[in-house]
C-alpha cells in the first residue's frame, strides 16, 4: 500500500469512527429521555403517561443536559490526550525508561527500540514501561513519528529473549495499514 492509498485508508476510518460515536451518543440521549420519562412516569402517577403529560421542556432539557455532559467528558479527554503518545502511556501507568538507566532488561529494550527505529528511518521515540503488567504486551501511540512513544509491559521484558523482543518491537513500527 502507498502513502496515498494508507492516507486515505485512515481517512476512511476517521470517518467511520466518527460516525459510530455520533451514532453512540444519539443512543445515550435516546436511553437517557426513556429511562428519565419512565422515572417520572413511575414516581409521580405510578404509570406510563402520554407525551403531552411531561413538564414542559422536559425532553429537551435532558437532551442539553445529556449532549453536555457527553461534549464536556469528550473535552476533557481531548485535553488529556494533547501530550500524544506520552499521555497515552502514562495513563496506561507507563513510567520512561531512562537511556542511562542500569537494569539490563531496560538497557536491552532501549536498545531494540534504537535498532528498530534506525532500520525503519525515523527518529527514535521515548520508551515507557508498564512496570505492573505481568502479560506479554506493546504498543505505540502519538499523532505523528516526532513525538510517538514505544510502551512494553513488564513481562514482555521479562518472558521474551532479544529475538522475541525485536518481533514485539518491529511490529510497533509496521503502520496498522500494512496489515490489509
């Protein structure tokens, strides 16, 4: 795949994720009137009522009410998330790994990560470690290869020997595009 097709692969893909998550929250607002008009129904008559029996700008004032919690908690995340990739990792509960850190498995991960970055042409991203997960994990994130990060879990340092550990690492590197 080409730098236009992978371009308008995620082009692609940005739009479908915005169209579920427009979708979703027409699906929140939609639960959220029915279960406040069976509430209301239920604790002032003890029944179902007609449409014409709710107060007056009721629909829509749980409507407003709905879409601006929903437009705040998505301000708020976007605001988090403005570090790229290195909000993403902490929020994971990554930790750096220093380059002049003395743990041998650090040491070797970091170097991996060099190797990878070289063969691959791009600058070498900062290296993040889930120091809790004992699973054999990694990912990266950042919006562009300037500021991305590389986190690996624990147990990806600790189960996997170098070769193992350059396939974990590679595979960071490969666009998600590449795999269609």
């Amino acid at each position: 795949m080409n730098f236009f097709q992978q371009q308008e692969y995620a082009r692609r893909q940005s739009r479908l994720l915005v169209f579920l998550f427009l979708l979703a929250v027409v699906a929140i607002v939609a639960a959220v009137n029915v279960t406040a008009a069976l509430t209301w129904s239920w604790t002032t008559t003890g029944q179902v009522l007609g449409m014409r029996d709710y107060p007056r700008g009721f629909f829509v004032t749980n409507t407003l009410i709905t879409l601006a919690l929903i437009a705040g908690g998505t301000l708020i995340e976007m605001f988090n998330l403005r570090e790229g990739g290195e909000a993403v990792a902490r929020m994971a509960g990554g930790r750096p790994v220093s380059p002049a850190t003395t743990d041998l498995q650090e040491r070797r991960l970091l170097n991996v990560v060099e190797e990878m970055a070289i063969a691959s042409g791009i600058a070498c991203p900062r290296v993040y470690l889930l120091d809790k997960e004992a699973s054999i994990n990694a990912f990266a994130a950042g919006y562009n290869p300037d500021e991305a990060v590389v986190a690996v879990t624990r147990g990806t340092l600790t189960r996997l020997n170098r070769d193992e550990l350059q396939g974990v690492i590679a595979h960071e590197f490969i666009p998600a595009s590449n795999y269609s």
